[in-house]
C-alpha cells in the first residue's frame, strides 16, 4: 500500500489535514471523501532512505483482545434498544483501554452530534484496523450495525488466540536462545581471556581447540565495537530495505517460499485472508470492496498485493474461484472450496469454515515446526557447549603437570 497526505474541507467547511493508505491515488481521494467532501491537495508520501528515518511514524496498533471486549459490549448493549450514541458512552465509562476510552469517548460526542458511526470512529482513532472501520460502513448502510458488531467480536476474539498461541509458542525458543547468547559473551569476554594469560604465563603449549577458542575470544575482546557497529548498520540496512517497495514484496515472498516457515506463512495467510473475507461478506460488502479491505489487511505483503490484484477481475465479472485458480499462494483447497461456495451461494459459510479449517491446519504446523526446533537447538547448543568445555579442559590437565 502507498501512503499519501492530504489537506481536505470537513462538510463544515473546516481545514483537516491527514495521511491515508490506498492501492493508488484514485482510491486515496475515494477514501478521503468519504469523510471531506472536498479534497484541496493530495501527494504521495516518500518514502525510503532517510525519509523513513526521519519522518516514519510509529504505528501503534489497537490491542485485540480490546477491540473484541468491545464489540460484544456494543452487540450486547444495542439489542437492548440503547441509541448508539448513549451505547457508545457508557462503553467508553466502563472500558479500561485508554486509547480505546478516549477514542469513544470523543466519538460519542460526534455521533450525538449526528455523525456516523464509521465516520466518527476514523476521525477519532486512526489506529482502529481498515476491517474494523469498513464492516461497520457495510453495517450501517445495511441496518445490522448490532450484528455487525457480533461478526467483529468473533473474528477479533479468533485474531487474538491465534496470535497468543504464536507469542507462547516462540517464548521457549527465544529464552533459550537470549540466555545461550549471553552465556557465550560472559564465556568470551571474561572466561577464556582470564585462563588463556595463567596458562601462557606457565609456559605450556595450548591445544589447537584451546588457541582457536583464545583468538574468537581476543576478537571478541578486542574488536568489539566495531563488531557491534557493524551489526547496527546491517540491522539499519536491512530495516531500510524492507521499507522500500521491492524490499517489503522480496521478503514476503522469502517467507512464503522457506523450509517449514513457508508452509506455515501461507496458512496463516489463507487463515487470513477466509475470516476477513467471511466477516466482510457477512457484514454486507459485495465480493469487491470485501477482497479490496483484505488486501490491506493481509500480514504478508506480496499475497496482500495478490489479493489486490483480484478485485479488478471481480468487477469485470469474473468469480472468485477464476481469480484463486490464478494465485501463486492460496492454496488448492482455498480455490476449490471458495468455487463450491458461490455455486451454491453460500460462500460466507464456505469461507468461515474454510477459515476454521487453516486455523486448525496452522496450530498443527507451528506445533510440529516447535517440535523439531526444540531438540535442534538443544542438539546445536549441546554441541556449541561442548566445545567450549573441552577447549578449556584439555589445558588444565597440562597446567597440572607443569605446576
């Protein structure tokens, strides 16, 4: 997605001035004008080099688990007949989210004042996801704003187990890894040093494992500044890469095409793309304007892009089973059954169990990936430590004797 910055007049005739994502400059002033009848100026944000550096804003992402708290709050307190404005701020009072409280907060005051609810939601809160903001747009032009609010709640309440199931499941890897880290640094930098000056004062001959773990340590020691530099600019060179337009689409595809985290990325994709694409549909969007959101949606760039790709074939009057049987990502089952669900026109049920079914199909890929990495790390550190061992050892037996 391309980012641009706008200056626009509110229906009131107020200046406002933003910045909005979209596929092109067409959809940007579309966007726009949902909220600012008249665009004044429009111009594509640079990014890249020391544009993201310097002007790169920090995204702060709204807490899930918040926003399905909330929507079971608005579905559950709209059905008892409360107005959406009174509904909106007795939700904002109870809510223990302080973006979220003052977001509803001002949005309550808005929608009193006759603004929508979508429309008052992306004034006031930016950071609300473009599928949270467009399902409610569908809900209100279609009157199911309160079921449009279940249809959220469920799909955020999925969203959020399956990123906690991610986070549990990488906790273990990554402890091991941080602490073997820096047992190795300690082990580097004060161990070997401290041992390698008592032996060379005894005047004994060192090991060949013994010297080759003496010189790793002495440029360790040694060189450590320029080591640690040189990391910060490969770490800066790469970040800046993946901002750019060839470098988000090259590392999407490295990740779909990896041993293991390929097959688990694109799960996750089908996932991804089958609820956004349910809860769309079910919020009234037509197929369309339901694969344009998901393509701003999709974690993967470069089957985002795909999806994208898709919603001109749409509107041309091609199915969506046609536009998948093209895909280089989705998987066979995701086209097939998609095919079965608009011949029998049912393809928001077809695509909720489809999305049932990758979660399910994701789960048991990360826990077989975990189940092998576990006893290869282990295996790789056994190994690493060993090494060490042995290397300072093998010296101490010779200390013995020349003592």
């Amino acid at each position: 997605m391309l980012s641009y910055k706008y200056k626009a007049l509110s229906p009131d005739g107020a200046k406002v001035n933003g910045v909005v994502e979209a596929i092109d400059e067409y959809s940007a002033v579309d966007k726009i004008k949902a909220t600012c009848p008249i665009v004044v100026s429009i111009e594509q944000v640079r990014t890249g080099g020391i544009y993201d550096i310097l002007n790169k804003e920090l995204s702060h992402k709204m807490d899930t688990k918040a926003l399905s708290v909330m929507c079971s709050q608005f579905a559950i307190i709209l059905s008892s007949g409360i107005s959406i404005a009174n509904c909106t701020k007795m939700i904002a009072d109870q809510t223990k989210d302080k973006k979220l409280k003052k977001m509803l907060r001002e949005s309550a005051r808005d929608i009193s004042e006759g603004v929508s609810v979508s429309v008052a939601f992306e004034k006031n809160c930016p950071d609300l996801p473009v599928t949270f903001i467009e399902t409610i747009k569908a809900g209100e032009i279609s009157g199911t704003l309160e079921d449009t609010f279940k249809t959220l709640e469920i799909y955020y309440e999925k969203s959020y187990k399956v990123q906690e199931k991610m986070k549990s499941a990488m906790s273990y890897p990554l402890f091991v890894v941080v602490v073997a880290v820096i047992v190795l640094g300690i082990v580097m930098v004060k161990v070997i040093p401290t041992i390698s000056a008592t032996f060379i004062d005894l005047g004994g001959e060192l090991p060949w494992m013994t010297q080759m773990l003496i010189s790793v340590s002495n440029v360790f020691t040694k060189y450590w500044i320029i080591m640690a530099l040189a990391v910060l600019l490969l770490y800066m060179g790469i970040k800046w890469y993946h901002h750019t337009e060839a470098g988000r689409l090259h590392w999407a595809k490295v990740l779909l095409k990896l041993p293991i985290l390929g097959n688990i990325n694109t799960l996750h994709g089908s996932e991804q793309f089958a609820d956004t694409m349910a809860a769309l549909l079910k919020a009234g969007l037509t197929v369309g304007d339901a694969l344009r959101v998901a393509a701003k949606v999709m974690d993967n760039y470069a089957m985002g892009l795909e999806v994208s790709s898709m919603v001109e074939k749409i509107e041309t009057g091609q199915q969506l089973k046609e536009t998948l049987k093209k895909s280089k990502y989705f998987p066979d089952v995701l086209t097939q059954m998609s095919g079965v669900g608009e011949e029998t026109g049912e393809l928001e049920k077809t695509l909720t169990t489809i999305g049932a079914y990758y979660t399910n199909e994701y789960d048991h890929a990360v826990s077989m990936a975990l189940s092998r990495m576990e006893p290869t790390m282990l295996v790789i550190l056994a190994l690493f430590a060993g090494f060490i061992v042995i290397s300072i050892y093998l010296p101490m037996f010779t200390m013995y004797n020349l003592m």
